[in-house]
C-alpha cells in the first residue's frame, strides 16, 4: 500500500508542477500526526507487532482535524480497511492474486503470519485482491490512493501550530 500511496502522491504533484490544477491548495494543520502515524507503522514492522490497530485511529483524527471533502475516499478507505481488520481477524491476501501480481514468492511469508497482521485468504470484497504489477491492494487502498492523489493534484500549504 505504502509503494501505491507514494505513487499516487507523485503522480499528482508530478502534474501539477506541470500545470494541471485542480482548485485552490487545501490548508493542512497538525502534519506531524499523520508522520508520525507512518512511524509507528514502520516500527511495527521491523519490530514484528501487529500496531496497525494504532494507524487507523490517527488517520481518522487526522482527517477530522483537517475537513475537507477531498478526504471523503481516504475515510471510505481507510474504513474499510478497518473493518476488513476488525471481521477477519487481519488483512486477508488473496494468494491467486499475489500470483497474478508477480508475488508469489511472498506466499511462505504471508502463511506464516510472520507481520502479523496480512495472511493468506479467500480475499473478495475488502480484503486484498486487485492484482497489479509487483502489488495486491484492497479496494480501501485504492480510495485512499484516489484521494491522495486529488489532494496532490490540488496542493497544499502546512501551518504550523
């Protein structure tokens, strides 16, 4: 998800530095939050803990702080991957679609729960299952992407506080 957010991000910011706009830049308070969101995700992966149940309440602060409807996919999103959370149990992977993807070198690994969060599973509809080259994401993932990449097309100015 991390490769396809940076990508979408890019992507907008690439096309607005070459003169596509859309509406005036959005004003975005409290930035450290979602930095520091993204922290306490990477540290959970290189420590092995399942702290993805502390990502999804930052990013829903974050984004009630900083209202705008351009963050409408990004809360869909983001909501149902919580949910995909909450009733499996995890984030279920279809392997048929890390086949498709080129990963299926990454089956081992997701079998053996080793992130503790992704495992192997019959996917469809929330989990992840949409087959891209080199990646499998959720249809939550693919909001939150849309929504980046809009608000990256649109820009942004921080204020600090």
């Amino acid at each position: 998800m991390t490769g396809a957010a940076l990508f979408s991000l890019g992507l907008g910011a690439l096309l607005r530095y070459l003169g596509v706009r859309w509406g005036t830049p959005l004003t975005l308070r409290h930035f450290w939050l979602p930095l520091s969101v993204l922290a306490v995700e990477v540290l959970g992966v290189l420590m092995g803990f399942p702290l993805q149940g502390l990502v999804y309440p930052g990013v829903f602060l974050w984004l009630a702080l900083n209202w705008h409807p351009i963050f409408l996919p990004s809360l869909l999103g983001a909501g149902l991957n919580a949910l995909a959370i909450l009733l499996y149990g995890g984030m279920p992977v279809d392997p048929v679609a890390l086949e498709r993807a080129g990963l299926a070198h990454t089956v081992p690994h997701l079998a053996s729960r080793e992130d503790g969060l992704h495992y192997l599973r019959l996917a469809f509809p929330l989990g992840d299952w949409i087959a891209l080259p080199g990646r499998v994401l959720s249809p939550g993932d693919l909001l939150i992407c849309l929504s980046l990449f809009l608000v990256a097309l649109r820009g942004a100015k921080v204020v600090k506080e």
